[in-house]
C-alpha cells in the first residue's frame, strides 16, 4: 500500500497529465495536470464519471496528426478484445494559440493478465510541434526559393536569346500568366521622344478591367511610380489610397504597379490587377519587382547594343547607311549574284549645287538639306534598295535584280521627280536641288566592287562635267 501511496503522489505532481479508467470505462484516478491539459476547470471531480463522456468535454479542435501506433512485443492473446497501445497527438487551442497534446493509451493488466483498464498519459509537445513545424515551413520555404530560382533561370534563358524589345515584353507577359493570378497585366514603356507612355503588351483588352486616364499617357510626368521610380501597392481599391488616373468599375479588388527601370530611369512599367481583396502581399509584390528588375537589364542591353549597331552601320546625320556597311553589302551582293547567276546595279549620287546651299544658308540647313534627299530617295527607290552617304554630299545606291536598263530608267525617274521637287526649309525659304548620278551594273560593267565603282564614277563625272558646261 505505501508503494501504491509513493506512485499516486509522484503521478499526482509530475507536468503531464495522467488518467485511470476501468474496464467499463468508469474513471478510477486523474491528476491535476490532465485537468488543465484538457481545458477543463480544476479542482472538478470526475471519479466515478464515464471516461466516453469525458472526452466529450474536451474541447479538441482536430486531430492534427495519427502518429505510428506503438504496440506493446506481447499481449496476452487469451484476453478477447484487448486495448493495444495507441499514441496520438491532438491539438486544442487555448487563448487562440494552438496546443499541441501527446496522449499514450496502454492497456493495464493484472498479473493473472486480466484486463483492468486503461492508462492514459498527455504530454504537452507545443514546442515541439512548433519547432517541427518551423523547419517544415523552412523546408516548404526552401523547395518554393529553389523552384522560383528555376523558374527565373528558365525565364532569364528565354529572354537573353531575344533580339527584339517586344519579344522579351511577350516573354514577360506569358511568365506573369503564368505565375501571378491575374485579371489584368499590362506592360507599358516610355517613348522618351514623343513623351508618351504606350502600352506594349497585355493580358485581356485595355479597358476591360480597368479604364486608364490618357493624362498619363501623353506627360509620363503625372505618373508618380515613374516620377518616384518606386512601386505603388493597392491591396484594397475601396479602402486603401488609389492612383487618380485609374479608374476601377469593379466593386473589389487590388492592383501592383512596379517600374522598370535602368540606372534611376525608368524605363517602363509592369500594372497587374486582380479582383480578389489582399491578394498582392509581399511575397507577391517582390516577385513582380524581381521581374522587373531582371528585364530593365537585358531590356536596356539591346537597347544599347541596337544603338552601338546603328551608328556602327548607319550615318547619324542623314541616317542612310554609311560607307562601311554599303561595302559589306556590296561584297556580298556580289557573291550572291555570282551564287545565283543573278543582277544588280549601283547608282552614285553627287549634289551639283549643294555648294551654293552651304554659302548661302549656312552649313546647319546644310545638314538639313543632306536629311531630305536622303528622305527623297527612299521615297523614290524600293523599300529593298540600300542607300547610303560615301560622304560630303555623295551618295550610293545598290539595286538588286536591276540590269541597265533598269538603272537608266530609274535615274529617268528620279531626275524628273528631283526637277519638281521644291525642299521647303521652316522658314517657308525653298531650295531647289539637282544631281549628276552615275550608274554601274553587274556583271556587264564589272565583276568586282573597284570595276563597279570606276565605271559609275567615269559615267557621273561625264554627265556632271555636261552640267557645268551649260
């Protein structure tokens, strides 16, 4: 009896929680800690209660998880129904914090193996818990890092092999589709020249979910993300402050508006809306500015590889193409027509008065006046011929699937038009212009660019020599 006294008194003050109930399920023994472990009031007297209404009592919210059930290695198999050992975790929630109990259930026999009951001990495992579920939360954190990572890689793959703006904007649309919830993205970017914001791509008609305010599009000024070059988040249009010039019809919803920018400058702008209230959290507004930021980069390189190219290829005064790249094509004009067995002509261009426009106006109408007669030959030519400065105010142009014929006809041509054509400056002061034009064609003048070139300059300074002497 002294034993059974030493047990009942450590059982009564340990921190679990224990409770002792017979074959009829009649409560035999309980401590404190099971009271308080089960949220229920202390000091209430449950011996001599049904253990089935007991747990009736509790207030479990549900059983969060069944662990493996531990069996005892032996059970005494003469004994019909006995209880196995049962070990399970339920979770209650005590001043709105979940708390996580451990119950272990074994079976309780006499030394003859009869079966008295059942024993019953909760452990508090809150932390525990807690702690597990920190480090899968970790775990879940990491897998999402590490598949957005992917994802960005694939993306960042797609857009490095673009050459044109538009193809990564569309590439930029289908990746947002594809990973933001969206009922509107629009991808807008800035024409510094003409001062206008022009939307360049976007999921589902402008207008649909949302009206924009021309305001912004004709002075990018008024816009204050690209004034402030920084995101505007509207998790609630009804309660939160919203752009003046959006106007949303829709009774719900929030929006994102992030730049893309470059060195501080914007360059253009990623607007997502979606319906759903808070849907743009952090996690969701720093995905869209990882996008932004990752297509400003490659957006702003072909930018500048583009004008590195231009002024590599192209004269940036009149912007014909220049010398150097009007030889590149010559050289392989000519294979191509060596390949082909096919034709092609040069024209060679030289202003006989320009001079005179030079003295008179000065070298700044100059300059115009080179800008328009380059605007007259494309005007003039096919959108397939290449025309180019060789410089000063000399000019080619490179005609393929042309023979003499041909060439004689189109300088027919431009020479008329060049006689009626009146050059009006903005001074309303007009200047009239006229050139000698040379011409050569392959293969029948020449088979190579020297031949090419000495033939159409023989015949330009011929018919230039019977300008001057009239």
């Amino acid at each position: 009896m002294e034993k059974l006294d030493i047990c009942k008194n450590i059982l009564s003050n340990i921190p679990d929680g224990f409770i002792f109930y017979d074959i009829n399920n009649t409560i035999i023994d309980y401590n404190e800690a099971f009271l308080m472990m089960c949220g229920l009031e202390k000091g209430i007297e449950l011996r001599g209660s049904e253990a089935s209404e007991l747990f009736k009592l509790i207030k479990v919210d549900k059983p969060v998880k069944t662990l493996i059930p531990l069996f005892p290695k032996k059970i005494n198999s003469d004994v019909e129904n006995t209880p196995k050992q049962l070990k399970t975790v339920l979770s209650r929630r005590v001043n709105h914090k979940v708390k996580y109990i451990r119950r272990i259930a074994t079976p309780v026999y006499d030394n003859d193996g009869k079966y008295l009951g059942r024993f019953c001990i909760l452990t508090d495992i809150t932390e525990v818990k807690e702690n597990e579920n920190k480090l899968k939360k970790q775990k879940r954190e990491s897998l999402n890092t590490q598949e957005r990572l992917r994802k960005f890689n694939d993306f960042i793959k797609k857009i490095q092999g673009e050459i044109n703006e538009e193809d990564i904007y569309h590439d930029t649309l289908t990746f947002l589709k594809q990973n933001v919830k969206a009922n509107q993205i629009l991808i807008k970017n800035i024409d510094f020249d003409s001062q206008r914001v022009n939307i360049v791509n976007s999921l589902k008609p402008v207008g649909s979910v949302f009206i924009e305010s021309k305001e912004v599009t004709n002075n990018p000024s008024l816009c204050c993300i690209i004034r402030e070059n920084k995101p505007f988040v509207v998790k609630d249009i009804n309660d939160d402050y919203t752009c003046r010039y959006h106007i949303y019809p829709q009774k719900s919803g929030g929006y994102v508006c992030v730049p893309i920018s470059f060195n501080s400058r914007v360059q253009g702008l990623i607007h997502i809306f979606n319906l759903k209230k808070n849907y743009f959290t952090d996690e969701v507004v720093n995905f869209v500015i990882d996008v932004a930021n990752t297509i400003s980069s490659y957006i702003m390189a072909l930018k500048v590889y583009k004008e590195a190219h231009f002024y590599a290829t192209v004269d940036p005064l009149t912007e014909a193409f220049n010398r150097r790249f009007a030889e590149s094509f010559l050289e392989k004009e000519i294979a191509r027509a060596k390949r082909n067995k096919a034709i092609f002509s040069i024209l060679m261009f030289d202003l006989d008065n320009f001079k005179e426009v030079n003295d008179k106006y000065g070298h700044k109408i100059g300059d115009i006046t080179l800008k328009m007669f380059v605007n007259f030959l494309k005007e003039s030519l096919r959108s397939c011929d290449v025309i180019s400065r060789f410089g000063g105010d000399e000019f080619m142009a490179i005609l393929p699937d042309t023979d003499t014929n041909g060439a004689k006809s189109i300088i027919k041509k431009i020479k008329d038009e060049l006689k009626n054509k009146k050059f009006i400056l903005e001074d309303d002061a007009i200047i009239n212009l006229s050139a000698s034009i040379g011409f050569a064609a392959y293969p029948e003048d020449g088979k190579t660019i020297d031949d090419l070139y000495l033939k159409s300059d023989k015949r330009l300074y011929k018919i230039k020599k019977l300008n001057h002497s009239h």
